[in-house]
C-alpha cells in the first residue's frame, strides 16, 4: 500500500493536460499528396520525419512539428521548387489556413488549461512543501534527498530545463516513501509528552571547552554564576555545578562565550535528543555579558600588554543586545536553521515553536561573534576593544514535547483513516513497526484511495483514477 500511495506522491509533481484538438482530414491529405514522399522513414529529406503524425489527429501530440511544417510551407520551402507534385495555390493557401486555425485553436485551450508556460513539473523545493501540506507535516526535509534541479537563466521554475530521468523518479518514490514512514503513528499509545530541562553546565560540549584552549583564552568558555567569573573551575579547584545540591544556585550558573563556533570550537546541548519526529517547544535562558581585557599580572615573559586577550577572571553584565541563531543539528555537524533572536542584557527566557527531527539535538551559536582562526599577534577579535569583549551567557534549555493535537497523527489519519492498527514488535528491516487491521482490505482500500486522491488532487477524483489504482491493488 505504502509503494502505491508513493506513486501518486509523484503523480503530484505532474498536471493533467487540456483536451487534444484533432487535426482537420484536409491537413492530413495535403501532406499525404506533396509531403511524405521525401519525409518519411529513417531516411527523410530535412531531418523532418513525418512519419509520426501523419497517422495521429491529436494536434497537441507533436505541436513543434506542426507549426514547422506550418512555417515551411508559408515560405514555400515545402514542397520545394524542384518537386514535380505542386499542390495548387488554392490548396496551398487552404491548407496554411486550416493548419494555422487548428494551431490557434490548440493553444488556447492550451493556455486556457495551464497558462501561458509549458507543464513541468514541480522543483524539489515545491515538491517538498506540498508533501509538507498534504500529509501536515512540517518537519519533513525532502528537497536534500533530490536530485538538484536544472536552471535556465538562473531560475529553478522553468517547464523546459525541469527533465525527468530515472535517477529523479527513483529519488522522488525514496522520497515519497521515507514521508509516508514519518507520518505514520509508531506506537498504539500517544506518546507522553515531557517537559526537561538541560543545563549549560551538564553538557560534555561546553565542559570540554573549558579546558581545551588554556592558551587561546578567546576560545574558551568562562563559567560564571549570574554575572561573577568562577575562575576556580578552571583551575579545578571547584565542582563544575552544584548540581542537585542546591536547584536555586543551579539555577544562576552559566557559561559565557565570546566567539562564535566553528568545526573543533563547537558547543550543543548533548543530553538531548529527539525521541521522535515532531513539535516541540523550546525555552533558552541567556543574558549578555562583558569579560575585561588582560591585565598587568597576565603579560607573559617578553610580551607587552595585549587588550584584546579577555581576563577570564573579569566578567561583568552586558552592554548592549547579542544575535543568537537556533540550530537542530544531526551529529556531526549537520545543520538545520530553527530560530534567532536577540540575548538580552538581564537573564531572559526565550521560547520558541519548533519542528524536530528524530534524534536531532538544539546547537545555539552566537550569530556576530568571530570565527576565525588565531591571527597575526594573537590579534583575531575585531569586536575586542580596550575596556573589554562582549559574550553571551547560557544558563539551560528546557525542551517540551513532542506535542500531538491529535492521535494518531492526521497524516496517518489522512493514509488509514480510523482503520485500528497494532504494534508489530520485532519488524524486518523495512517494514513498518505497526500492522493495520481490516475486516474488508477491498472495500477500505478502495475508500482511503478515493480520500487520499481527494485531498491531492484537491477535488473529488474522477471514478477512472480510483479504479487504476484499485487494479494495482
């Protein structure tokens, strides 16, 4: 059922077309009378084989070569001067009529049906919002599974550059099939939706960056409690939280940032992940901070005092507002764009709506913060100044969810309808973890194909598509 369903997934890139206009019977004797003779067969005069439509009267079929062949025998290149059948001027004249009226009459009812350009299909990124729309789900990520779209003058929308070959009908039926798998329910049971809460000082990402650049003090992270440097833990002379022993001060602690994160300086909130695909609701607690420039006692052997190295003992509130932008991040290192927003200077709670993908876990990163490596004379902060560098702080994420109007989901319900369904434990590979039961598999399939091509094709489907459908079932 799931490999059918795919089929027409596709079948919604691609529009029906108008009605085929027939080729008037005079046309038809014209070129039997002074054309196929010279162009017909593999060996046809003027890479112009006719073979093709002298027997169609669907005008709509091969319009490209009707309207050559129109354009020839206006300007009486066919037949050409030399051939001894010439039709009469009269003939010649009627036939130019009827054909012209004939290629009218197709492209209105052409226009009038798709419009002014040619079919195509739908792109990837089209393809993937609806499939978005139809099945309501908003988390599915699609476009990256197909193959990228052709272009002509550097537009992706264009019907001529927009072919289909068998490598896109493959990606495209993978594609239809990993959506139809995400929608289904997975369980019998709604899934329970929690409510966590992961602190900044918990998470082995931003731990590490305490202690991996004690020679480069702009890539570290500086533990703070509210806005006071706790210098300590970086001497490791003091635990890295209180943790449980105290949910008030656990509460207050943070690490600040002061560069922005690139591959070996990344920072991600690695107790969470996803449970399953879905909506989920996010709260991030940040405030902006102000870490002062070296002093005196930290100038090395033979160096003069650099400003722009922070005091990692010196940590006061912010000065100003700092970007910050949301990642969901597959590990390693893949990305996926959630949300931005401004810190602010006080601690603030900062909640967002989000689309999740199973096992997808939350990367913030300080948007205006540099990135680059060290640079001539330790010199690779241009937001440095000589009273100090700005940094953002994080406290904890809290992540509620997943969080289901309804179960099962509504693109389930858009597939099996209210059909029970049971939990298969121990599935093969590439079957589905849950069984759909029914009484009359027929009669159902024949009712959900007819629900399903409803809401695809946004109209009641014609009996004809339901019943060639049903003949693959």
């Amino acid at each position: 059922m799931l490999a059918l369903l795919s089929g027409i997934l596709i079948g919604i890139c691609h529009s029906n077309t108008g009605r085929a206009s027939d080729t008037p019977h005079a046309v038809h004797a014209f070129l039997k009378d002074h054309c196929l003779s010279c162009h017909q067969g593999p060996e046809n005069s003027g890479e112009l084989d006719l073979s093709a439509i002298s027997e169609t009267i669907e005008i709509e079929e091969h319009l490209k070569v009707w309207l050559q062949i129109l354009d020839r025998v206006s300007k009486r290149q066919m037949p050409p001067p030399d051939h001894e059948d010439q039709p009469t001027e009269q003939d010649r004249v009627q036939f130019q009529q009827i054909l012209k009226s004939s290629l009218i009459e197709a492209e209105k009812r052409q226009i009038d049906f798709t419009g002014r350009a040619m079919q195509r299909r739908l792109n990837r990124y089209e393809y993937e919002n609806s499939l978005r729309d139809l099945l309501d789900a908003p988390w599915l990520q699609i476009a990256t599974m197909l193959p990228e779209d052709n272009q002509a003058f550097h537009y992706n929308k264009v019907g001529e550059a927009l072919d289909v070959t068998h490598v896109q009908m493959a990606q495209y039926l993978a594609a239809a099939d990993y959506a139809l798998r995400e929608v289904l329910a997975k369980q019998v049971e709604q899934p329970v939706s929690q409510t966590n809460r992961y602190y900044a000082r918990d998470q082995k990402t931003f731990i590490s960056n305490t202690k991996k650049y004690k020679t480069e003090q702009e890539r570290m992270v500086i533990p703070v409690l509210d806005y006071a440097a706790q210098y300590q833990i970086l001497e490791n002379k003091q635990p890295m939280s209180v943790g449980t022993a105290d949910a008030e001060i656990r509460q207050r602690e943070a690490f600040v940032e002061i560069a922005s994160q690139y591959e070996s300086y990344e920072m991600w909130f690695d107790k969470f992940s996803a449970p399953c695909s879905g909506h989920y609701k996010l709260r991030l607690n940040t405030f902006t901070a102000w870490v002062g420039p070296q002093k005196q006692d930290q100038i090395a052997e033979g160096k003069g005092l650099r400003w722009w190295i922070p005091d990692l003992r010196d940590v006061s509130i912010g000065r100003r507002t700092e970007p910050v932008s949301i990642f969901a991040e597959t590990v390693p290192r893949q990305l996926r764009l959630l949300a931005k927003y401004d810190a602010q200077i006080e601690p603030t709670v900062h909640e967002f709506d989000v689309y999740l993908l199973e096992n997808e876990t939350i990367h913030p990163d300080c948007s205006r913060f540099f990135r680059s490596r060290q640079g001539a004379g330790r010199f690779q902060n241009p937001l440095a100044t000589q009273e100090g560098s700005p940094g953002v702080g994080f406290r904890w994420l809290e992540v509620e969810g997943p969080l289901h109007d309804q179960w099962p989901p509504s693109g389930h319900r858009l597939l099996f309808g209210d059909l029970p369904f049971r939990e298969v434990s121990h599935p093969s590979e590439g079957r589905l973890a849950i069984e759909i039961l029914s009484e009359d598999p027929i009669s159902d399939a024949r009712q959900l194909l007819t629900s399903f091509l409803f809401h695809a094709y946004r109209q009641p489907p014609d009996g004809t598509d339901v019943d060639c459908f049903m003949a693959i079932v």
